[in-house]
C-alpha cells in the first residue's frame, strides 16, 4: 500500500474543504488595509462562529478580567493572527463533524484532540512563547490523519489497531509498515493542501519525531510532549493503545522546569470543561 498517501490525497471525496469564510477571514486578516471593524463584520456573518469567539473570549481560555462584550473588543483583545486560528480551530472541528468511524467515537477523538491543543498552549505560555493560539491549533489538529485514515481505510485501520493491542507495537510504525506512511505524515500533508502555514502543517507531520522538524523543531516539541501528557492523564483518546513514549530530547528542548507540570495540569483540567464545551456545541 505504498502509493496510499498519493492516492489518497487526489481523492477529494475523501478530503474535507474549509467554509469560504475563513479564506475570506484569512485574506482579510493578510491585508494591512483592514480594521477591526473589517473583520468583524465577516465573522459576524458567521452567527455559529461569532458565537464560539465570544465564548471563548469570556471562558477560562483567556481569563480576561472584564468580561468581552462585542466581537470587535474580543478580535482587539485576542489579536488578529491568533482570532484567525482560533476561527480555524473551530471550522475543522464542524468540518471533521459529519466524519463517524467505528473505531473511536467523535466525543472521545475530539477530548484527546481538544485537549492536547489546550496542553500545547499551556506549555507555550510556560515557554513565553507568542501566539499561543498557534500552538492550540497544532494539538487540535495533530491527529486529524488518523481520522481520516479510520474513515477511508476502516478495515486496514482495524488490523493496524488490534496487532499494536496485541504486540504493543507503536502505531505510526505499523501505519508505516502497512500504509507506507503514518497518520502524521497525512495530517500534514492535509494542512499543506489546505494551505496552512508550513510551521502548522510541519509540527503536525512530526509530532510523534519532532527531532526531525526542519523550521518548528519547538512547535514539533510542544505538541509531542502534550500529546504524551494528554494520553497519560487518559483525556480521550485518537485510538492510540498506550501512552506514546516521551522524547528526552524534546523534553529537554522546552526547557520546562518539572515542577510546572502539576500547575500545568491543574489549569489544562480547567481549562477543558470550558473549551470542550463550546467547541463542540452543536
């Protein structure tokens, strides 16, 4: 199955298309002409996406002192790059809604997911990093090519997750081995068509090695070890049989003392009730 990835790639019923709006959000977000009244009014177009904004605005996410009342306070509190992922993060998860599989079920695929997202951004603020958004959109999407790899490949799916159960084996190595590619590499590959920023689409594709990321070797970092803590604390799942092993390496890279980390998971705790919610509202 080695010609999977290709084969799969120029299918596009098997690939999800992002909504106009965000390229229109995109474009306008891109254009130096643009206010935040500009940008307001696209998303106010978009009543379920203004909606998710505010929420998020006023939720724990943010812990603003003030509450946030009108979309055009919470673009200029947020910033504009980062109301661009967080836009983002909220149109894949409508997009991958309708994708069911009978190997994980959408509750628990998008708790791990939501919940590595909400880890990386913890493990960036504790870095000082900017942008924090950036690196939410990462953990939501890092396993995105496993769902669609449950979706259009069930049955090898299936084989794949019952041999890993059995011998303990890894599963991106036995995708590897059966596939002819991980759901890694697909994930990434799925940004880059959708045109994502390299740093986003590259971080995704070696999450599970980030040692080998060219241009996010800290984004790649971030979201591995939040994966690894995700798995550990049992806050959904994306199939994976057992908690993946950590990276000293990309440990070592954040330079994250470990007496953050129980921090760190007090505040990803609180966190996720208010994320979960809101990002999955119907």
């Amino acid at each position: 199955m080695q010609m999977f990835l290709d084969d799969f790639l120029t299918r596009s019923n098997d690939l999800p298309s992002l909504p106009t709006i965000y390229f229109d959000l995109k474009e306008a977000i891109n254009d130096p002409r643009s206010t935040t009244t500009t940008i307001g009014r696209i998303i106010s177009n978009d009543q379920c996406l203004a909606a998710r904004l505010m929420r998020l605005a006023n939720s724990s996410f943010y812990g603003f002192p003030t509450s946030v009342d009108n979309i055009g306070d919470a673009i200029t509190l947020i910033g504009l790059q980062q109301t661009r992922d967080l836009a983002l993060a909220t149109f894949v998860i409508d997009v991958f809604k309708g994708m069911d599989s009978e190997l994980v079920t959408t509750n628990s695929f998008w708790k791990h997911s939501i919940g590595c997202g909400v880890c990386s951004r913890l493990l960036a603020a504790e870095r000082r990093e900017h942008k924090t958004e950036k690196f939410f959109l990462i953990g939501l999407l890092h396993d995105i090519g496993r769902l669609l790899m449950f979706v259009s490949q069930p049955r090898t799916s299936e084989e794949v997750l019952e041999r890993c159960r059995e011998t303990g084996e890894l599963e991106y190595r036995v995708e590897r081995e059966i596939f002819g590619c991980d759901h890694a590499e697909v994930g990434g590959r799925i940004l880059q068509k959708w045109m994502l920023p390299r740093g986003v689409s590259e971080a995704v594709h070696c999450h599970h090695q980030p040692g080998v990321a060219q241009s996010s070797l800290i984004e790649s970092s971030i979201v591995h070890v939040a994966d690894v803590i995700v798995n550990a604390l049992g806050l959904g799942t994306s199939g994976a049989a057992k908690v993946p092993p950590l990276s000293p390496d990309a440990w070592n890279r954040l330079g994250i003392k470990s007496g953050a980390l129980p921090l760190i998971i007090e505040e990803l705790d609180r966190q996720m009730v208010d994320v979960t919610r809101i990002l999955t509202a119907r």
